[in-house]
C-alpha cells in the first residue's frame, strides 16, 4: 500500500465543539471563547484507500487549540475503529497525517502534539441532528435539535459552506451529551453540534 494511493470516502461527519450553537469557526471567525476543543468523528459508507476498503468503517480526531484552529499549537487523540484490519488501520493512519490530502492534509499541522492512536469499538445511530455515537470508554456524542428560547418549540438549522473542509452542508444543533475521556479530557455538553455529509476524493 502506497502512502500516496488514490483515495475516496462517502460517509457521515459528526461534529462537536466548546463553540456557542453553530460554531463562528464555520464562517472565518474566531471562536466563541478564543480557544477551541472538540472535533470530528468520520462515519464511512463507502470508502477506499489504493486497494484497501474502509466501508463500514469510523474513526475520530479531537483536539485542544489554545486559539482559533488556523493559529495551530493544537494537541490531539486518534481513534480507529477496532473492526480495522492492520492494512484498514494503516490505511486511515496515513489519511490522518495530513499527507495525502482530504482534510486532514488542511488541519494535521495544527495538532503537533498527539496523545495516541488508539482502537475502539464504535456504536454509531446516525439519524441525522439526532445522531449518537459513543466509542468505547473514551468518546461519548449525542446531538439533538435546538429550542427556541421563548416556544420551546424545535427548531431546524443549517449551513451551507461551499469551501468547507468537513462539510459543504451540515445541519445544525446542540450536544445533548459530548465527552472525551482519554488522551484527552473535555465535555461540553450543551454546546455546538453538527452533522452532515462528507465526500471526499484524492488526488
């Protein structure tokens, strides 16, 4: 497997972050409180890497970034799932880098220091804003719909991000529940979520 092999992948993001309701990341501002934690978890549907399939697979990375994302100096973790194979795992390794494209090849460089890479089981329900995930005792996500202050009534956001990195359309809502208990520690339940559509293809 050449680190430089063709790739693409089709699948589900799931985003969460320390950010206020629909992140100001999204639109080249600098975050709610001037740091940012949080991160993404790929949910793949379909998916190779040169001859190496990833259908079914997920994987994750979060991070802590003493500033906004772009200013760097940011620490990650790593998680594949257990179900990989060491060619998958490989596979979704070399991805993560930053090497050979996609978005990790936009953001790899703003977490120089990373705590690991570790294997996990994944249980993922996507049902759109309401979509959970939970991985092994390290990740816990659960997003839901956003309520309007003064109805209580649900309400149904989204973005469009023609140049997004993640995603070029997400709907938007609120972790219910957003925890990282190895590698790193944060929860902010309560803040920011999203969920949408990823396609990505190198070179």
């Amino acid at each position: 497997m050449s680190d430089q092999a063709q790739w693409t992948l089709n699948g589900t993001a799931l985003i969460s972050c320390n950010c206020a309701y629909g992140c100001p990341c999204n639109f080249n501002a600098l975050p709610t409180d001037g740091t940012c934690e949080g991160g993404w978890t790929w949910h793949v549907e379909r998916g190779a890497f040169g001859d190496v399939p990833l259908d079914g697979l997920n994987f994750s990375v979060y991070a802590k970034w003493p500033g906004a994302i772009h200013e760097g100096n940011g620490e990650a973790v790593i998680f594949i799932d257990e179900q990989a194979d060491p060619r998958q795992r490989r596979a979704i390794e070399t991805l993560v880098e930053g090497k050979t494209g996609g978005p990790w090849g936009v953001l790899g460089w703003t977490w120089p220091k990373l705590h690991g890479t570790f294997a996990l089981p994944y249980e993922v329900t996507l049902d759109g804003i309401r979509s959970r995930m939970v991985a092994g005792d390290a990740v816990e996500y659960e997003s839901t719909l956003i309520k309007n202050p003064v109805t209580g009534a649900d309400v149904h956001p989204g973005m469009v991000l023609p140049e997004g990195i993640i995603v070029k359309r997400a709907d938007l809502g609120h972790s219910k529940v957003f925890r990282v208990t190895r590698g790193l520690q944060m929860d902010h339940s309560g803040k920011y979520s999203a969920v949408g559509r990823f396609e990505y293809v190198y070179p």
